[in-house]
C-alpha cells in the first residue's frame, strides 16, 4: 500500500485554475464516495477550501493509483487532464505523511499557523469515515495529524491569536482605508468564513455592520450575535450604495455580483471609494467589477502581502512545530512498519496453532485412552510451548519492522520459517 497526495493550491496554481477544481460542500461527499470505487485507490479524504484542493489517497500501486486519481479529477470537473496537469502536484510516502502534519498544523498555508484549516481538515477527516471512505491507515494518520496540530497550537505562539485569510481581509481593508472604526461593513454569506469576517471586523473595532445572505434567516441568526444588520440579496444594491468595505464568502459556484450591477451603485456613491474583498473560491464577484473607478476588488491571492507582514513570532513558533514534527513522523513511521510485519506475525502464529494440533490429534490416535484431564493438561503444556518458542522470532520480527530494510528482513523472516505459502494465500482472501 502506498499513501500518495495529489493537490493544487496558492502557490503555484492561478486563482481561475484553482476555481475549475474546487469541490462545493454538497458535493464533496459524492466525489469521495467516487473515488473510492476506482480500482486502485483503497481509502481518500478530499480537502476542499479557498486555497487549495488535497486528494489524499491510499493506493495499491503508487503509477496506477495515481493515473486513477487524474482520471477522476477529469472526470469530475468534465475537462481534459492536459487541462490541469501542469499544476496538479504528487507526493508520495512520508513526504506526503509530512504534508498531511503540516498542513493541519498551519505550517502549508498563505496565513502561517492559520487555525481555521484545522478545523477544514478536522471535518473532512469525519466527512470520510462517516462515508467509511478511510480505513486503518488513515483513521490513525489523521488521528494524530489532528492530536498533533492541537498540542502545536496550544503550546507554541503560533496560537497566541486565531488567525485565518478572513482576518487577513480585515487587515487588508485596513491598510487600504486607514482606521475602519467609523466605516460601514457588509458580510456576503452567512457561513463559517462569513462569522470569521464579522468577529474579525468587530474586533477591528466596526460597530456597523450588515449580513447580507440568500436565506435572510441565516442572516438574522449570524447578525444577532454580532448585534449586526440582516438583509437579503434583494437589498445588496441599496446597502453597496452605503458601504465603505465589502467581504464575500459565499458557497455559490457562479458569480454574485457582477460590472453590471454596480453601474448604477457606483453613481450614487457619489465617487466615494468601495473595498470589495472577495475571499470565495469559486469567486463572488467578476473581475470586471475592479475596472470602475473608486471600486477596489481583491481576491485570496492579494492577501498574501498582507498575510507575509509581521510574521516574525510565528516563524519562530514554526520552526519549532517543524523540530517536534520530526519525533511524531518517527513515531506513525514505527506504526507503518509494524502494521506491516502483522501478517508475518499473524502467519508465524497460525502455522504454529496448526502444528500443535496436528501434534495434539497424532498422540490422541496413538494413545486413545487418554481422559479428558489428560488431554486437557496435554493441550495447555503444548501450546505453553509454543508459545515460548514463538516468543523471541515474535520480537525480533517487531524489530526488524522498524530497521530501514524491513521489507529485505521480513522476507528473510518469512523464509526461515516458512510462511510464504501462508502469507499469499491470506493475500489472496
């Protein structure tokens, strides 16, 4: 088995490419459950969010699991694989354990130590056992990929304050407009990355503030606790008209607002300027929006200058979560090795149950007036020792999982006792 990663993220991958491989929240658990019936691939968790797209997968074979997963991405997003393949990038074996760590833990994102992608990968990892689409491997990897970015953010300064790319669109408007204490804030979408921008905005000191959603009562349930304003999307021409700073994060996969729409807005502004912070993947707001004067459109990929500022502390939080990362990859690699040598085990113990009851059922023939006790005190001295003899090889194929030639080893293991025939024919069930 083989753990493999296949991704696309802020790095290297154009804002518009990143928007063609996004999977929605509604559908992410369809693509999931898809994948996992492609021949070679044996368990997935897809991460989905405004800067990246992670495949994670366990394969049989590293090259078949692989064209699989291309395969399924052309499927899915209806494109051809030449479409994608120049940004779409494979890790394989403990370079993309590594990345599962560090990419829970903050370290992989364009806000260093970002909190938020915790909990992303946190639901997918549910998301995925609830639809049984993880098995040993992963439900223990994301066990402790999960254990270990909590323990990081809880005892380095990487924690100290909760930052995510809706604080960064905060801290952007800031640096655009000076102090935003007295300026009108809208929210576009009521969902997690929506109550982010609010609390954010709140603690930046905004006090008016408008949640705009399709369901209005989903804006009133998010404004209330802010003591915000809730609106439709009925009314987001009159509240633009009024708004210095706009962020938006809603779920939808076509664009929200559009050049059009804010013709007719940008007149009654009177020329007065409007942020607009557009934080969706796929985006809310069309790029021809930024072309009118006195309307400033960002996306995710201009918050990155703001995102490097500062960053002095978390760098040095960083370099230590990088340190403890080396004992918790030595530690699931111990896991690995030794979840490989339990075949060897589990043949070397069968093979030998076998011979001491064939031993047990040669002395019942050939003394058949033997009593109950007596076959009793029989079984139990028989199987002590067995036992006793099974005792060293058990733990010595133990240690052989974790040397670097553990494979060479355990089939050198296998061969001195014998176990070949068994162990293919458990492969083979």
């Amino acid at each position: 088995m083989y753990i493999i990663n296949a991704g696309v993220d802020y790095r290297v991958t154009p804002l518009e490419m990143r928007e063609k491989l996004t999977f929605s929240e509604a559908a992410v658990d369809r693509a999931m459950v898809t994948l996992n019936k492609k021949a070679h691939v044996v368990e997935n968790i897809i991460l989905s969010t405004c800067n990246r797209t992670e495949v994670f997968a366990v394969v049989e074979d590293r090259e078949a699991g692989q064209q699989d997963i291309i395969q399924f991405f052309a499927d899915w997003f209806q494109t051809d694989s030449s479409e994608f393949m120049d940004y779409l990038r494979f890790i394989s074996g403990e370079e993309a354990i590594r990345h599962a760590f560090k990419l829970g833990s903050g370290l992989d994102s364009m806000v260093l130590g970002e909190t938020q992608i915790l909990g992303q990968v946190r639901e997918a990892f549910l998301k995925a056992q609830h639809l049984k689409t993880t098995d040993k491997l992963f439900n223990e990897l994301f066990k402790r990929v999960i254990t270990f970015a909590k323990r990081a953010h809880k005892h380095t300064a990487i924690g100290e304050q909760a930052v995510s790319v809706s604080y960064i669109a905060v801290e952007l408007s800031k640096k655009v407009l000076g102090d935003i204490r007295g300026k009108h804030a809208a929210i576009l979408g009521a969902g997690e990355m929506g109550e982010l921008s609010l609390k954010n905005l709140r603690g930046a000191g905004v006090s008016d503030i408008t949640v705009v959603n399709r369901s209005f009562q989903r804006a009133q349930q998010l404004a209330e606790q802010f003591q915000a304003t809730a609106a439709t999307m009925t009314e987001i021409s009159e509240i633009l008209a009024q708004t210095d700073i706009l962020i938006s994060s809603t779920g939808a996969t076509d664009v929200v607002l559009t050049k059009e729409q804010f013709v007719p807005i940008q007149k009654k502004r009177n020329n007065k300027p409007l942020i607009l912070i557009d934080i969706a993947v796929p985006r809310d707001i069309n790029e021809a929006v930024g072309e009118l004067d006195n309307i400033y459109l960002y996306n995710t990929d201009d918050l990155q200058d703001v995102a490097d500022e500062n960053m002095g502390a978390r760098q040095e939080a960083a370099l230590m979560i990088e340190s403890q990362l080396e004992e918790e990859l030595s530690s699931f690699r111990d896991w690995l090795n030794m979840l490989e040598v339990v075949p060897v085990i589990k043949a070397l113990r069968e093979k030998s149950i076998c011979i001491q009851e064939r031993t047990l059922k040669s002395i019942y023939r050939k003394i058949p007036d033997l009593d109950a006790r007596e076959m009793k005190v029989l079984q139990k001295h028989t199987k002590s020792i067995v036992h006793q003899l099974l005792e060293q090889p058990i733990k010595q194929v133990k240690l052989m999982g974790t040397e670097k030639q553990s494979e060479a080893a355990k089939e050198q293991f296998s061969t001195i006792f014998g176990l070949e025939d068994k162990l293919l024919d458990d492969k083979e069930k």
